[in-house]
C-alpha cells in the first residue's frame, strides 16, 4: 500500500516549498551580509600604544604617547599630558588611517577621560585630512574624569565641517579616499592637562 495518496502528497510539496524557498532566502541574506559587512577595526591598547602619536613632546616618550596596562575602559589605553595651552591631539596610526579611507558611512569610535574639567577650552574635536582639504567634526560634549564614549559617523549627515561649511558627501569621500591624518583631541583644558584615549575602532 502505498503510504501516501496523490491529494496527501501534493499537500506535503505544498507546505514544503514556501520553508525550501525561505530558508535559501535566509541563507542567501546572511552569506550578503557577512561578505558585505566590513569587520570592526579595533585599536584597544592593551599591549602598547599601536603606533599612534601625539603633537606634543613628552619626557622620556617624546612624541609617543604614554602607554598604561591599567586604567582603560577596560584593561590597557594611552595618555598625554603638557603644561601649555597649545591645542595637543592623539594621532592614528598608519594603519589605522588606512583603514579609515575605507570608512565613509560607517562609524568611528572612541573613548577619553580627562584628569580635570575645570578651566574648559572649545576647539575642533576631530581632524581629517588628506594633505589638500581638512574635514572637522566638534562633539556635543567634552570628556569627563571618568571613559565617555563618541560615536560620529563619516557621512555628510553627521555634522562634519569643510572650513565654515557643511561637508558634502564629494568632500568627505575625497578626503577619506586620500587619507593622510586622522586626530583625536586631547587638550580640552585651559594650562596644563592630563588626557586619554581607548577603545578607537572604526565599524
């Protein structure tokens, strides 16, 4: 006897395909994704400073900026420190800046911690350059005595600045694509100041 009839097999294909087709679909859109979503880019420094830099010269460390094991918002992070009221700023690595000329429309990330918040000083918070146009963006906020965390994403939407005006999309592409520096500020405080920096990644 056969164990199923004509009308109970057409039954089951029915109810069969439409799982079939979703389930492909599924597939489909998570192998999509995977292969289209980049990786975050993560520089945690819990090892040691990866390369990064400041524009100020410290003792015994120079340009580097201080490397700390303990303290970061979580584990290990970088600090600078000066007794003047120059503008001073972390400045990516050269990998990181390679990165970050894949960056349009995603997101760059970062934590800071301040030793005092007295005495504020307003400037730009982020600079973008490619050695012709600078690209600058000023956070809401500045940082406090304990990790705050920015999140500013790289698109003409975000509130990033071509000298007095808005950046276009053409303009932040073009700065991005030929990226040459990327800094982070570090001086918000009127004499001297303690600053640091984790957590920096770009997804």
């Amino acid at each position: 006897m056969a164990m199923f009839s004509k009308l109970e097999k057409f039954a089951f294909y029915k109810w069969l395909l439409p799982i079939g087709v979703a389930g492909a679909m599924l597939t489909g859109c998570s192998e999509y994704n995977e292969q289209s979503l980049p990786w975050p880019y993560v520089n945690r420094f819990d090892v040691n400073d990866q390369g990064w830099r400041v524009n100020v010269i410290q003792p015994e460390v120079g340009s580097a900026p201080v490397h700390s094991k303990a303290g970061g918002n979580r584990d290990g992070y970088i600090y600078a420190f000066d007794q003047f009221t120059t503008f001073w700023y972390f400045i990516a690595s050269q990998a990181f800046v390679t990165e970050a000329r894949k960056s349009y429309n995603r997101t760059l990330r970062f934590d800071l911690k301040q030793l005092a918040t007295d005495a504020p000083l307003d400037g730009n918070d982020i600079l973008l350059t490619n050695g012709i146009d600078t690209l600058r963006y000023n956070t809401n906020h500045h940082p406090g005595t304990t990790w705050t965390s920015y999140s500013v994403r790289m698109n003409e939407l975000s509130g990033w600045k071509k000298g007095s005006s808005p950046a276009t999309k053409a303009d932040i592409q073009t700065v991005l694509q030929n990226l040459t520096d990327l800094r982070i500020r570090g001086e918000y405080r009127t004499g001297a100041d303690t600053c640091g920096l984790d957590n920096a990644m770009i997804y």
